[in-house]
C-alpha cells in the first residue's frame, strides 16, 4: 500500500493476506482499524455493501439488502477488508433487519469511536414487504450529537434511487 507506513498499518492483519479467514457465524472480531491521518478535518467515509445477507431468525431463510454505512471518522479508520469479512459474518447469522443495522453500528463505534456515523439497511422485500431500517449516532458532548438528531428527525427514507452497478 503506497504512502502507508508500518505504524498506521498496526494491527491491520486482512489487508493483502492470502490465507482469509471467512468466518460462518457473526464475527466482530475480524474488524481492524488503521490511523486517520487527517483526524482535524470533518469527512465522509461511505461503503456501499450491495451483497449483505443475513438469516431470518425465526423461518432461516436468507434476507438479502443493500447496506450503507457512513461515517466522519476521528483517530481511527476502519479497514475495508475487514468490514467486508465481518459483514460476510451475518450470512448465516439470524437477526432481524433493525438489529442487524444497529448491532453493526454499535460495533464499528466501540471499534473506531467516530464523529458520526449512520448505517441504513435497504433490504429487498420478502413477502411482498421490504424494511429499510436506518440508525444513527453522534459523539456525545459534540456538534455531531445534534446533527445525528437532526439526521433523524429530518431522514427521508426514500431519496434518489440508488443505481448499485
């Protein structure tokens, strides 16, 4: 990885590894960080996961959605392959949609403790019904904690569409 150094880099163990571990049930563990070399600037993280699956845990069939995951970063950053294996993780774990969401919010702010961060599952429906549960959080005691509650309470479900080519 050109213009990282082996410090911003410690404890990423993912990141170019032949041997991947792809974990069968959910996986918080598989979650790395690296430095943020800009922690003084307020900026977008975006990663669009078109191919998030999870099991319904009640019927064990497969739920599929599209998940976006934003956040302002602070110290830390998460590392993408990493997000990639422990999302994988869901696959044959049985949770409902909004606890999907939210157990993957509060996971990445214990790992990265963010400025902001939102996540919004649009899962494809099942029954003749889809769910697009949406979360939020904002550091306490910052500007991000009112933002985060005025990106809920103003949050339109239904924006542009969204092309996932």
């Amino acid at each position: 990885m050109s213009g990282r150094n082996t410090e911003e880099l410690n404890g990423v163990t993912q990141l170019g590894n032949q041997g991947t571990r792809y974990p069968d049930d959910y996986a918080p563990e598989m979650l790395e960080t690296f430095i943020n070399k800009h922690p003084e600037n307020d900026y977008f993280v975006k990663f669009n996961c078109p191919e998030f699956t999870s099991l319904c845990p009640m019927t064990g069939q497969p739920d599929f959605a599209t998940l976006y995951i934003s956040y302002v970063p602070s110290e830390r950053m998460v590392e993408s392959k990493s997000l990639k294996l422990y999302l994988f993780s869901f696959r044959n774990h049985g949770d409902f949609h909004e606890d999907c969401v939210n157990i993957i919010m509060k996971d990445l702010i214990r790992l990265m403790d963010p400025k902001y961060i939102e996540v919004w599952g649009k899962f494809t429906p099942r029954g003749g019904i889809s769910i697009d549960p949406y979360c939020n959080y904002g550091k306490k005691g910052t500007r991000w904690e009112e933002i985060a509650f005025n990106r809920l309470a103003g949050h339109d479900m239904y924006p542009e569409k969204v092309d996932n080519r």
